[in-house]
C-alpha cells in the first residue's frame, strides 16, 4: 500500500496551502468544495474507463496512449489522496503494473540494457515526448511505493533514463533506421534539449520542446529524486534553462520538433513545458534556478493573462491544441505562490475553474468525451486543490 493513503481534508489547512508566501488563497471554501465534487466524478468516470489495463474502454477517442492513460493514472493517484478512495489507487497501480510490464529492452551504445515504449505498445512511434510523460506518471507512484514493487518500478525507470541519455546500438524496432548514441543534447546553442527519438522513418535528435519538458525535465527531475543520481539533476535542470533561453519576444514557448518550428501549438507547448517548470524546482534544490524559473515564467503567464477567452478557457473550441491546454492553468497555479501573488493570475485561474463549472461549457469542452482534455484537467484541478499532489 501506498504510504500516503489519506481521507479527505477540507478546512483552513488546505486552504492555506493555495496562499503560499503571504499571497491570497485562490480558492474561497464554496469553490474549492465545488471543484473537489467536480474532481472525484472525473476519477469517477474514469474508474469506468479500464485505465490499468493500458487499453482504454468505453471510449473511441485515442484509447491506447501511454501519456493519455499515464494522466489519468497519475489523476487518479492524486485522487485517492484527495477523496479518500482506495479504488483509485488501486487502479492507478494496476496501471504502471501493465506500463511496466509492456516496456521493451535494447542494447545501449554503450553496452547497458536500457529500456523504451512505443507510444501504443511494442510497435508504436518512439516518441521521448509521450513516453516521457508516461513515465514521469511511474516515477509519481515510485515515490510512493513500497518492497519489491517499487524496485520493479525503479528498474524500469533507470533502464529508460539509460536509454535517453545512451541511445541504442541499432534501431530498437527493427526498420532500418539510424542507432543512436543518445537524445540530450550535450553542446553548443541547443544544449540541454532532447531530440524526439525517432520521427517520420528517421532517427531525430535535433530539439523537440516537448519531449525536453516532459523527459529531460519533468521525468527526470522525479528520477532524481528517488536516486539521487547527479547526471538526472544536470539534464533536468539543463532542460528547464533550454526552455527559458528559447522563449519568444511575445512570451510564448516556441514548439520545435525535428528542430523545426511550428505556430499551431502554443497552449500544448506551455501545457507540456509547465511539467518541466513545476517538477525541476520542486525536486532540485537550487536557489537561484527557482528564480530563475520564476522570472522566466513571468512573460509567458503575461502572454496567457491576454490571451484567455472571454468565457475563461484558453484556445478555439475542442481544437487539438485546447485538448492539450489545460496544463497552462498548472503553470498559473504554481507561479501565483511561488513567483507573483499578482491578483490578475489569481482571477484567471477562477475564472476557468467558472467555466468548467458550467454543466454546458464544460461538456463542449470535451469533460468524459475527449480523453487527453479530461486527463489534463484532472491533473490541474488536482493541482488547485493541493498544490504539489501531482509532483511530488
């Protein structure tokens, strides 16, 4: 069993936790209440989903991804912590049971057994990008397991940092394509970011934004924390200040991916780049790469206070960029506390907990229809209720 099993809290406690540095809380007790009951019926529904077996069910939207299924496992784990359940944790650990179970060993480039996910299974893509936020949902629960579980678990985890850091001596899928000696970056202006792994029939190494938040920093990040290990600290933290030094005039995140730029993700981006800007400094003990964080963050939370939606959401209606743009609430939850209790964060973040709370725009929005929405909001209400729960 998991060490931190706990019944539901409310009262001053929790909401004292929102305020953070003298900052004001951002949920009142009628909201927070409000979105604990809106919470517990998307881990509800999402009990109906099957989420361990790896094969989603009940649902034709996308129901084999290991970072789609990976969220809700890690929204689960989050909600047993938050409504007491013990189904819920269950459930999420029959899921890294199967994610374990279904990763794939390789040959490093330099001799060791490392070990990787397609991105639906054995033959799917080798994306860094999916397969990096699958596993920093494993490394969530890791912390927090116990015996010969959390080896297994570790075993896992280290084989796949192997594998990042050391690539393969041959192509892992056996198509012909290129071996690798590694996806991070180690020199020159791009230093510190991941390639995606393989894309389009090629080996990619050049920058992918994505996979350099959510492997390079994110999941690493969480590694380190439970090993220790100084390589994991210097490629999370060399993650998040790639992140940084690439941020646009206008204070978006720029999407790279096979070092190619593209203008049609920018809530994606800042959705996957806040796993890396929240995980690194809660998990490394830097001073001053905390305010470095902190500073680098204020444009791009100036970028999303002018481009939120009158009706409080982010992005053009159930448009593959909004199913992904969730996580930039994450980012404005973490930055109110930790950088700047400025009240215009504190009022946009209400303002879209307003409009979930409207049976009608939170059903057009894609709530127990569009998977990746619902996984994403469940992991940023999480995140309003108890900030932390999903990283640490």
């Amino acid at each position: 069993m998991m060490r931190f099993m706990v019944a539901l809290t409310l009262g001053t406690t929790l909401l004292a936790g929102n305020a953070g540095h003298g900052a004001e809380p951002l949920l009142d007790e009628e909201l927070r209440t409000q979105l604990l009951a809106y919470h517990a019926d998307l881990c509800d529904w999402a009990m109906t989903l099957d989420v361990g077996s790896g094969m989603l069910k009940n649902t034709t939207d996308t129901p084999w991804s290991i970072f789609i299924n990976g969220n809700f496992a890690r929204m689960l784990l989050a909600g047993a912590r938050l409504h007491g359940k013990a189904e819920y944790e269950a459930e999420a650990l029959r899921w890294c049971d199967t994610f374990v179970g279904q990763q794939q060993l390789v040959t490093t480039s330099t001799g060791e057994t490392g070990g990787y996910w397609g991105d639906h299974g054995p033959t799917g893509n080798l994306y860094l990008a999916d397969s990096g936020t699958a596993a920093t949902a494993l490394a969530l629960v890791a912390r927090h397991v116990q015996g010969e579980r959390r080896e297994r678990y570790l075993q896992a985890l280290q084989r796949f940092a192997v594998f990042v850091h050391t690539g393969c001596r041959e192509d892992p899928q056996g198509q012909g394509r290129q071996a690798s000696s590694g996806w991070v970056i180690g020199e020159g202006p791009d230093a510190g970011a991941l390639g995606c792994g393989y894309y389009n029939g090629h080996l990619s190494t050049a920058p992918y934004t994505i996979a350099t938040a959510v492997n390079g920093g994110a999941f690493m990040a969480l590694l380190y924390s439970l090993t220790g290990d100084e390589r994991l600290r210097q490629t999370a933290t060399g993650a998040v200040r790639w992140i940084l030094s690439k941020r646009l005039p206008d204070g978006r995140l720029p999407y790279l991916l096979d070092g190619q730029p593209s203008d049609d993700w920018p809530l994606d981006t800042i959705t996957y780049c806040a796993e890396a800007l929240v995980a690194v400094p809660t998990h490394v003990d830097d001073a001053a790469l905390r305010q470095q964080v902190g500073e680098g963050a204020k444009p791009v939370v100036e970028w999303l206070l002018r481009t939120q939606n009158e009706d409080g959401s982010w992005g053009a209606a159930r448009s593959a960029d909004q199913q992904r743009s969730p996580g930039v609430v994450t980012l404005l939850a973490w930055y109110y506390p930790n950088a700047e209790a400025d009240v215009r964060v504190g009022e946009a973040i209400r303002r879209y907990c307003r409009f979930l709370l409207e049976p009608a725009r939170s059903e057009n929005y894609g709530i127990k229809s569009l998977v990746r929405t619902t996984g994403f909001v469940g992991l940023t209400l999480a995140e309003l209720l108890e900030p932390g729960i999903t990283f640490e």
